[in-house]
C-alpha cells in the first residue's frame, strides 16, 4: 500500500511540477551508472593466473618456467644462458592483463653465476617509464632464491625487467628517429646469429670545417647485453653529443655508438653472452679478428673496427660502457698525448661538471684485466695502443634519466679534456 502511494505521490508531483520527474530520473541514471562502475571495478579486480605472463616477447626470459602458489604469489624458475648451465636468465616478463588492482609477489629461483638479484629490477606500464622493484634479501644473502613484492597496479599490462630495461626494438627505433639529423649515420655492420642488424651510429659535424683526419675519434661500445643501465648512459650521451651543448664537440669530433653488441638478448634475458654462450667482454682477439674463432657478433665488430682504425680516422679513445655496484667508475688504460694534459685533468674536469655525484672520480687501471687483453677495452688499447676506458658501475642509479645524465657528464668532460683539433 506504501508502495502504491509514493507512486500515486510522485506522479502527482510530476503533474503539477514537471521538472522534479526529470531531476529524480537524471538522479537515478547516475545512482545505477556508479554501482555499474563499482560492479565493473569489482571485475576488474581479478587476481593473476599463469596465463596473463609471457616470457616471449621483445622483453623476455628464455627458459622461464611459473607457477601459482597463492592469490597473486608465484614462484619462477630462471632459464640459463646459452651452453653456460650456471649462467641465469633475467627475469624479464610482460604481464598481458589483469594487473590492475592487484599487489605482485614472486618468488623466484635461477642458476648461482652473477646473482640473478644482484642488481635492482624495475617495472612500467609502457616500457618507457620506469619504477624501481628490489630484492627482499639480495644476492650476498641469497643468490639462488629472492623476492620481489611489486605496489597494487593500476593498469592491466605491465613490463618488468633488469636494471632499467630497453629492448632492441627500442633501440633500433631510437637509431632510426636520429637518423633524420644530418650529423648522424647509421651503419649495419651486420646480423646477428638470430638475424638482427648490428648497428653503428656514428655522429660528427656533417658541415664542419675541421678536415675529418684532423677530428678526435671516440668509439663507444657495450659489450654485455643485459648491462642496460649502460645503454642508457650512452644514450645520455647521443642526446648531448646532438643538442646544443655538443655542437663545438661534433665540429670537432667523431663519435661512433654500437649500442647493444648482442642484439638478440634482450629477447632472451641473456645477460652477457651471445646465442654461443659466449662473454661478449671476453671475445676480443688482440692479435686480430678471426672469423670462425670469435664470438659471431665479436668477430663483425672487432673486423669494423679495425677498418675504421686503417682509415685516416683512427679511434683515439675506446670505451667499454659496463655496470656494476654503486655510481659509475671510469677506469682508464691511459696513453698520453703530448698534445694534451694530463689525465688528471680530465678527471678534475669531470668531477666538477659532476653536480649530483653520479661518478666516481677517473682513475687509472694498472696493467691488463685479470682475463688478459681479451676485453673490449684492454684488448684495443693492446692492439692499437690506444686510450681504453672501462666504465663500470651505476648499478645503483635507479633511474633513466639518471643513467643518462652520468653519460652526458662524461661526454661533455672528455670534449673539454680532447680539446681543439689533433692540429
């Protein structure tokens, strides 16, 4: 009877008040499309299963297995390196849906060589910005077995990788985009065994009116794959090397880039090594390049190189861009020249333009690496006699933007050291 009333209330209201049926009725369309969004929500809010992970994209872990132990907790088991059963994959996944709501957890498992959680991890929602992820124990605790707990996401797709990660995709599309500017020239140096371009960018003043012969000559490379805060500190020092700031360095200069010496890992996880297992930082022939003997890829890069060093432009200073713990750390197997200063100049010139503390001071390596001249930078500057530079560290910058900012340091440092013209 109640019911009838309020009806019978309500239509007499309308009649003799038109505009309060057309307020309750916008009143009601907005009560049921809220509850429709919370009932929405509430599917959104499913947890992960095994099924929304793939290990095979252009991030990915070859060998990766999952499993779900709990309400979005699982545990993975890293594949291995190729022919190195005790070399881990990293762990680099794309979650393909339902992430959003949820809080991660993964436990996971790999082979003892270089911990697989001896470096941070990070996450993004679009492979372009990153958030640092680290280990519950970390690798001097625990190098076979960590944790990871990730936020509650609030998208449905969501990357996580080593360091701060970058595919060779991203890579290639990056060469591609700088292409354009007439100061710069991509060379495909070659394939990879799985195929893919091996790049050299090179960049100098394409109208510069410093004869090419009279240029210095820096050639910048990255020899382990899965070192990815290094490709972005070399991408830091494109990005100076074509602004403004490094217009008097390209007059002056001549700079080569192979940024991802092993293309086809990222794919993979593999950290240093190529599809034949082999150290890429161990694959340097310092009596000359042998094709059939070297690592595949090892073999194309050394045998470039060593044309570019018959050339009338000749690389003055070779640098191998590494990680490993703490701020970047320049180590330099140091030829002088009598036509500039000394070492410790540059080192003072770097640590001044150094405003946030990202490197530590340079420093001079004694003698040959423990392995002999078979690195990329020991066996150049053995072949060539050359200015070598091992640049490690920065594995604890957390950052893109900061990886890239300790490569713009050390560029525009080394163009005040190399001054001038080799006149």
């Amino acid at each position: 009877m109640y019911v009838v009333n309020n009806q019978i209330f309500i239509y007499f209201l309308s009649y003799t008040n038109p505009s309060f049926m057309k307020n309750l009725k916008i009143a009601m369309l907005t009560l049921m499309a809220a509850m429709f969004a919370i009932m929405l929500s509430c599917s959104d809010n499913r947890e992960l299963s095994v099924s929304d992970f793939n290990f095979d994209g252009p991030l990915g872990s070859d060998g990766a297995t999952i499993e779900k132990l709990g309400k979005n907790y699982f545990r993975v088991v890293l594949g291995h390196a190729p022919n190195q059963p005790k070399w881990n994959n990293k762990l680099i996944f794309e979650i393909t849906g339902n992430a959003k709501g949820n809080e991660l957890v993964l436990l996971v498992e790999g082979p003892p060589r270089f911990a697989m959680n001896e470096y941070f991890y990070s996450w993004s929602y679009d492979m372009e910005h990153w958030n640092p992820v680290h280990w519950k124990l970390g690798y001097k605790e625990s190098p076979e077995k960590d944790t990871l707990v990730f936020p509650v996401f609030q998208e449905d797709k969501v990357w996580v990788g080593h360091q701060v990660p970058i595919s060779y995709e991203q890579v290639e599309n990056f060469l591609s985009n700088i292409q354009n500017n007439e100061d710069v020239t991509v060379h495909n140096v070659g394939k990879s065994l799985g195929g893919r371009n091996i790049y050299r960018a090179t960049i100098t003043e394409s109208s510069s009116d410093v004869p090419e012969d009279k240029r210095w000559v820096h050639y910048f490379t990255n020899p382990h794959p899965g070192e990815h805060n290094a490709q972005w500190r070399m991408i830091g020092m494109i990005e100076w090397l074509l602004s403004d700031k490094g217009a008097d360095m390209r007059n002056r200069s001549i700079c080569h880039f192979v940024m991802m010496m092993s293309p086809d890992a990222p794919h993979n996880g593999w950290y240093r090594v190529n599809a034949q297992g082999v150290d890429m930082n161990r694959s340097y022939f310092p009596e000359g390049s042998k094709e059939g003997e070297q690592a595949h890829e090892s073999y194309i890069l050394q045998r470039d190189l060593e044309e570019i060093m018959k050339s009338e432009t000749p690389v003055t200073t070779l640098w191998g861009m590494h990680t490993w713990g703490g701020i970047v750390e320049p180590l330099l197997y140091f030829v002088q020249d009598e036509r500039l200063g000394s070492w410790t100049e540059w080192r003072d010139m770097t640590v001044e333009l150094d405003k946030n503390s990202l490197i530590k001071p340079l420093k001079l390596r004694e003698g040959s690496s423990s392995y002999g001249p078979i690195t990329w930078e020991a066996g150049p500057h053995h072949q060539f006699g050359i200015t070598a530079i091992l640049c490690e560290g920065g594995g604890a910058i957390y950052t893109k933007e900061e990886n890239k900012e300790s490569g713009r340091i050390l560029i525009e440092a080394l163009g005040k050291y190399y001054k001038g013209t080799k006149e």
